[in-house]
C-alpha cells in the first residue's frame, strides 16, 4: 500500500456509517410504535411477527450498527495517527490526540444536550402525562423508563447533577444513544497504545492482544460496561494490516459482493434468533464488521475498483457527513413525535396502521434530524475540529520549543 492511498479518505467508509446512523434511528422507530413481544426469531407466534423479526434484524437492529461504528472509528483515527505521528515527542503526540478527539466529540454533544434540554421542557414535560396502561403491549406500557421518557419525568425537576454527567457524556440519560459516545471517550486514552502495537504488523502479536482484550471483555462483561467494547476498536485499527490480507482472500475465493452477504449474515443473524445480547452475539457482529469494513477498505485502495462504487453516490456521503450530528439529534426529535402520536391517536389506530406510522415517522423525523445535523456539521463541528487541531498544533508547538 502506498503512503498515499494510506492517508487518502475513505468516502465509501463514510457512506457506511451514514447508512449504520439510519438504521438506528428505524431501529428506534420500530421499537417504540410496534408492539413488542421480546422473543427471538423462532419463538415468534406469527407470520408477521415473525417476518418483522427478521427485517428489524436483519436491517434495523442499532446495537449491531454500533459494533459497525466502533469497527470504523478504529480505521478511521488509526489511519489518522499514521499521519500525524513521530512529529515531536511521544507525550506532545499522544496529548496531542487527546486535544484533538475532545474537540471532535464533546462541542457537538453540548449543543445538544443544550437543545434537548429545550425541546424537552417545551414538548415533553409541559404537556400532561399519558397513561400509557392505555396502549397494552406498546414498549412505553411494558417497560416503565420509556414511558417516563416520553412524560419528560426526567425533568420534573432536572438536577445538575444529571445536565453536567450528560454534558461529559459519562450519563445518557437524557439522548440515550450516547450511550456509544461513552464507550469512544473511555476508548480515548487507550486508542494511541491500539496504533502504536497494531502498527508493529505482527499477526501473533495481534491475536495475542485480541484474545486478551476478548477475554477481559467477556470476564468482566457485567462489572465494566465500557471494556466489553474495546476488542472491538483493535479489530478496527488492524484492518489497514490483517484486514487487507482477509479481504484478499474472500476476493480470489468467493468474491467482495458475496463475501460482504456472507459475513453481513453472520453478523446479523445471532442477534435475531436472540432476544438477549450475549457477549458472544457481540463478538461474531465485531468480527463480521471488521470483515465487511476491510472487504470496503481493500476495494476503496483501488483493489477492486467495480466494487461498492455506489457507496460513492453523493448523496450516501452527504449523510455519512452528517452522521455524527445526525446521531446526536434524532433521538429526541423521535422521542416528540412518538409522544405526539400516542397523545393523539387511540390505541386501535396505532395497533392497526403501526407499520405506516413506522414508515411515515422514520421518513420525517430522519428528514428534520438531517436538516438540523447540517446545522450542526456547519457551525458546531467544522469550526470545533479546526479549534481542535488549532489548539494541538499549539501544544506541539510549545513542547518543541521548552
């Protein structure tokens, strides 16, 4: 690989996340207007649930999305260190990063937290409750924190406590998808230790690191939430080495396109038959992540230069773009539309026409979060990143010179 096919960006990449940040906002959609019977695939009753089962595993399941990003974020900021490294010294490099990486996460996630706080007094907590005992079988009449999410309880009254732990991301409980933004903060400190080994292109080492961080992952899966994870971003730093030699293989065997079905239903299908995510259903979506993210890297290095070329379409990067962003916001703006559809509408009706509501909330609520994530990407992460890489570029400047 070249040096400059190395640090070239990666826009079918970009393309995926954008579509993995689609499929959690349907996923969401799904599971607070469907009614929900909590089984896996073959313990269905019907032909609709269980074809419903299927497409929302298949296609629509969020958890499994995230394992996709978190293969991603491993590619993309290693690629991004093998340009920035061995400038000054190691501790100005590694402070470096972590400057940067504040920048590129938190700015973002203050505006909305900020604006979440705003929406949800106005739509949320003002309004009168609703008696979700209404609604038998919704997700809000079945589990109790959703319902006191959609009645904005959270906010009668807000503590500080709970604004400052939401603003350093180590709290979701008012956007919980940031939940996965935790997870990438506490990965932070350890990501330039990932690059520095992954970048030694030692295949026994790497397996070595693998299976002690798979290991550490699984031992203490109910005890450290965030290190269930962290395999995960190794599997994306070691794509620009082992990935590369994967994909290789399944293109002379099988072919890209058949070898991204194959591994797109081992990472799919675990999570469907089960109702439970077991370490090991993670575990099989990581690896077939890091396989599919590879198959994409290989081809985008002009390996294979007929394959994926739709991820190229500009409209698939304009939303991988404004994927952050768009991840951010659309939690709450679905959460509004949903009260407002419950508040509206009689159980009957969302019972009946639930796959139309469904269809017809994804498609605008995704439409108002896109439009407000151009917002943000515009004047919220765009100058954020260029503070962020002023700010390091000062360090490293002062480190130099003392």
């Amino acid at each position: 690989m070249t040096e400059a096919a190395k640090k070239g960006f990666l826009t079918r990449i970009e393309s995926v996340r954008g579509l993995a940040a689609l499929c959690v906002a349907v996923g969401h959609t799904q599971g607070f207007l469907l009614v929900e019977n909590g089984k896996g695939l073959l313990d269905q009753t019907t032909v609709r649930d269980f074809v419903l089962r299927l497409l929302n595993g298949l296609f629509c399941n969020g958890e499994t999305a995230v394992m996709v990003f978190f293969v991603i974020s491993g590619v993309v900021i290693g690629r991004s260190l093998d340009v920035r490294q061995g400038s000054t010294t190691v501790a100005s490099d590694y402070i470096a990063f972590i400057i940067r990486r504040v920048f590129r996460l938190y700015p973002a996630n203050i505006v909305t937290i900020l604006g979440i706080i705003l929406l949800a007094f106005l739509f949320l907590a003002a309004p009168s409750p609703i008696d979700f005992a209404a609604f038998p079988g919704t997700t809000p009449a079945i589990h109790h924190h959703v319902a006191n999410l959609l009645n904005g309880e959270l906010y009668k009254p807000l503590k500080w406590t709970s604004i400052i732990s939401n603003l350093a991301m180590v709290n979701w409980s008012m956007n919980w998808v940031a939940w996965s933004l935790y997870i990438e903060v506490c990965a932070i400190p350890l990501l330039p230790l990932f690059h520095y080994l992954s970048r030694k292109y030692n295949l026994k080492l790497d397996l070595a690191i693998l299976v002690a961080l798979t290991f550490l992952s699984w031992l203490l899966w109910e005890k450290v939430f965030w290190l269930r994870f962290m395999y995960i971003f190794y599997l994306g730093m070691i794509v620009e080495s082992h990935g590369l030699v994967v994909a290789r293989a399944f293109e002379r065997l099988v072919g890209s396109r058949m070898a991204v079905l194959m591994l797109f239903l081992i990472m799919t299908f675990p999570n469907t038959f089960h109702s439970e995510r077991f370490a090991w259903v993670v575990f099989a979506e990581a690896v077939s992540a890091f396989g599919i993210i590879s198959l994409i890297v290989f081809s985008e290095q002009k390996k294979v230069p007929l394959a994926f070329r739709s991820l190229e379409h500009p409209i698939l990067r304009w939303n991988g773009r404004l994927s952050y962003s768009f991840y951010l916001w659309h939690f709450i703006i679905l959460t509004i539309s949903i009260r407002a559809i419950y508040a509206m509408l009689p159980f009957e009706t969302i019972n009946r026409f639930d796959l139309p509501l469904v269809a017809a909330t994804s498609i605008v609520t995704i439409a108002i979060a896109l439009g407000i994530a151009q917002l943000s990407y515009n004047y919220v992460e765009l100058p954020s990143i260029k503070l962020g890489r002023m700010v390091a570029a000062i360090w490293r400047r002062r480190t130099v010179t003392t």
